[in-house]
C-alpha cells in the first residue's frame, strides 16, 4: 500500500545521489550489511563496575577505535557469526557509562546533572522508565525511511513556541511506561511488519539513550537505528551514539544568531548543532532538516545552508522543509503568526542552490 501512496518511497532505491550519500543505509536495509549496534555487539570490552567513569571513557574510546576495522571486515565478506560473542562488549560499556550518566545527568547540553535514578527530573522531566506516545509504521518520512518504524518517546530538551508535537514533547499526553524488554520486542515487529528502519523519534530520543542501549541489547533482528534529534546534545551522547546509531537524521534549526535561544531556549544552539553534524557525518550517514521559519531566511536558512555546504559537502542529503504552521506558543513571537509565503519557499530554493547542494529532498 505504501508503494501507492508515496511512490518516490520506492523510487528512491534508484535514486544516485541519495544512494551514493546513504550507501551503508541502504545495505543494511536491504539485509546486505549488519546494524552497527548488532556489530557493537561483538567487539570485546574489558571493564568493571567498579570502574571510575574516566576508565570507562578511556575504555570506549579504545574499542571504539577498533570498531571500523571489524565493520569493514564485516562489510567485505566475513560473517557476524565468524566473531564470538564477548563476555563484555563495547555495547554492554555504552549501557554501563549511560547508567553512570543518569546519576548526574547529562545526555544533552542543558546539563542539569539531577539523578534520575533517585527520582530526580530535570529540564525534559525524563525518568528511569522509557515512556511512549506511540509506536508505527510512519509513511510521512523522508523517501528512503518509508516505511519507518517510528517510536515516539515523551520529553523534550528544548522549547520550541512552535512545536508541532508539543503534546508529546511537553507531556500533555501521560505516555505509556514501557521496559527493554517490551520495547525490543516491538522493534522487532516494525521490522518484521515491512519498516525499513527503526526510527528513534519523540519529544527527543536524546533523555532515554540509556533506555534506547539496554532496549537494543535484547534486539535480535537487523535494523537499521535512525537517531532523529533535534541535534542539543552532549559530547558523552554523540560518543555513545558513535556504532550504535546507522543514519543521524538531525535538525539543523536555526543561524549562529539568537534566534534559537528566544524561539527554543536553547542557548549556544549552533555551537552544539555543528559540532554534533560534524560527529555524525565521522561515525555514520547523515539526513539533515532544515526547516523553513518565516522571516528567518536571512538569519537562519541561509547560514545554515551555507555551513552545510562548506563543512559537510555538497552531496549531504538535506530535507529543506517548508510544512511551518503556527502551532502551540507560536504566537508568542511575532513573526511566527503565519505560514511561509510563496516568495519564501522559492527563495530558500535558490540558497541551497547557490550554496550547491544537490542533493535536496
């Protein structure tokens, strides 16, 4: 059915430049390649619970190191089975260090370091136990996710006036308590129902990485993990996502000036936002957003456009997005009363053009 309702869904496995940006993606959706978690899973770790956070850290960064030799043996030829299970893997180290960090937490930049595990909230009001909105097959994604199976988690680490999913972001909705095991169970079935990928989506998936690690060490089946984020997170994050997560679908917001700080509250935005691009694009394969806010061409799209192209290459896969519709706070700030205009859209056109990048959703 999806076929005919988003054809390019299908046509898109023959489309150059999408294939050539997310190679590895389409491999491994089309079970010719192995998840990096399910690779994760065979690269030994040594470590101990004992261990102070700093070892641990220095633990990761070793066998992440290690990790592109055995995903290239893998890709080229050698089966999974061909490497033992390890007592401890790097997968079972990200779930040991995302532990630690939930006692201080600070999965994205706000940083409010409470411990969640004694029942502390901070800013996105994320406890312990993963809660979800919702759990399907979503035909409204980029071409080459549909159908992507989407889990949508409750919380957010930023305020947007004008979320569109603000029931889910600023818990409106109670959400439903769900544990690894039940979730794993769930993945497993978006992938057995047809879904391309499993799709980490909220809210923000940022605030329940711990939960997202222990979920996928009961994952048996190979998916491809798409790490949707609104990209305000930390650097302990982007090095828990590096082999864990295939494909980065990452917001780009807003410009280097204060336009995501008095829209979003989210300071120092575009110093967190590039530098999480630029981790992405070194550890897996990047779908950027970008979407279009009115009267913010100059501040926002454009800059950003142009950072895109100049750091990340021409050929980066980028949705420029123009489905802005004022919703929850948006009229809380003046511009944002309206929807983009046609002269809008046709000029942010013509920046990614000018900026040269070719290969647009």
């Amino acid at each position: 059915m999806w076929k005919i309702t988003r054809p390019e869904a299908a046509a898109i496995l023959d489309d150059e430049l999408a294939k050539k940006s997310l190679a590895r993606y389409f491999a491994v959706m089309q079970n010719q390649k192995t998840a990096k978690f399910m690779i994760a899973k065979r690269l030994p770790a040594e470590f101990h619970k004992s261990d102070s956070l700093e070892t641990l850290w220095k633990e990761h960064e070793k066998r992440t190191a290690e990790f592109g030799k055995i995903e290239h043996e893998i890709d080229t030829g050698k089966n999974l089975p061909e490497f033992p299970t390890p007592a401890k893997s790097i997968f079972d180290l990200k779930i040991e260090i995302a532990n630690r960090i939930l006692q201080q937490c600070h999965f994205c930049s706000r940083r409010c370091c409470v411990n969640r595990l004694a029942g502390e909230l901070g800013y996105c009001s994320c406890g312990c136990t993963m809660s979800v909105s919702s759990i399907f097959g979503h035909l409204g994604e980029e071409p080459e996710l549909v159908p992507s199976g989407t889990v949508f988690t409750m919380g957010c680490t930023i305020r947007c006036r004008h979320c569109q999913n603000w029931a889910i972001s600023q818990w409106m909705e109670t959400g439903n308590a769900c544990s690894s095991s039940e979730l794993a169970r769930e993945v497993e079935q978006l992938r057995l129902s047809g879904c391309r990928n499993v799709n980490l989506v909220g809210g923000e998936p940022t605030p329940w990485l711990q939960q997202w690690l222990e979920t996928f060490k009961y994952v048996r089946l190979n998916v491809p993990v798409v790490w949707n984020s609104n990209s305000y997170y930390s650097t302990e994050t982007a090095r828990l996502l590096s082999t864990f997560a295939d494909v980065y679908l990452l917001d780009f917001k807003y410009g280097p000036a204060d336009c995501a700080e008095r829209i979003s509250d989210a300071f120092d935005y575009w110093k967190v936002c590039t530098r999480n691009h630029l981790e992405a694009k070194k550890h897996g394969e990047l779908i950027t957003r970008v979407l279009v806010l009115p009267n913010h061409l100059e501040c926002c799209t454009k800059p950003t456009l142009n950072w895109i192209a100049e750091n990340l290459g021409g050929e980066t896969r980028v949705n420029l997005m123009f489905q802005y519709r004022p919703e929850w706070h948006a009229h809380e700030i003046p511009e944002l009363r309206r929807r983009l205009s046609k002269d809008e859209m046709e000029k942010a056109i013509q920046l990614a053009e000018k900026a040269e990048l070719k290969n647009l959703v």
